[in-house]
C-alpha cells in the first residue's frame, strides 16, 4: 500500500500503513450505518436553543441535533454538506428552525429552513 503526506500543525510528515497491513473492504460493500446518538456540541455562539419545553436543539459538525431533555432521545437534521455555523428558533404555535453552514466548495453558504 502506498503512503501519503499528512499534516500535524506546521509539520508535513509521510505516512505509511503497517507492513502486515491488508487493503480493507470496498466502501460499496460495507454496511450503512446509522446515527444512534451525538455526543458533542459546536461552540456556535447563540446556538443553543429551546424548541419546546422539553427538547433543544444545537449544531454538531455538519449535525443539527434535536434532543428531548427528560428521555434524552435525539433526532437529527442532516442536509447540511458543511460545517453549521448557525442555527436560530421561531417562536409560535409551530415552531420553525433555520441552520446555515459555512460556505462550502460552490462558495454559497446555504440555510435552511424546517420543521
């Protein structure tokens, strides 16, 4: 297997994998996975919010979790292709979210909105 160059801060250094190292499955044939629960939070400021009395919701990575405070069940909202830089909460009888992300490789930072 060949290496490559990785960065650690200013330093560039070639990696290689262990001699004994065996070419893995191809992505194609592995199982899909699924999110079961989040565990993190992105220091977003004002990104923390109530979306009822029992659930908050919160960005994490390219993630916007919702997550009840009494079951600690999450859901996700996952259309996000980059990092989420914001996330905001309407107040009314139905609730709306809006989430943007950093702008991605299309320079277009997008937002979205939903229920």
């Amino acid at each position: 297997m060949a290496g490559f160059d990785a960065s650690f801060g200013p330093l560039r250094r070639p990696v290689f994998p262990p001699a004994d190292a065996r070419e893995g499955p191809d992505v194609a044939d592995l199982p899909s996975l699924a999110i079961e629960k989040v565990h993190g939070f992105a220091t977003v400021p004002s990104s923390l919010h109530w979306v009822s009395d029992s659930e908050i919701v919160y960005p994490c990575a390219r993630l916007v979790v919702l997550m009840d405070v009494v079951s600690l069940e999450q859901r996700f909202f996952r259309r996000h292709s980059a990092a989420v830089t914001a996330v905001a909460v309407s107040r009314g009888t139905q609730p709306l979210c809006a989430s943007g992300q950093a702008r991605g490789s299309g320079k277009t930072a997008e937002i979205f909105v939903w229920d």
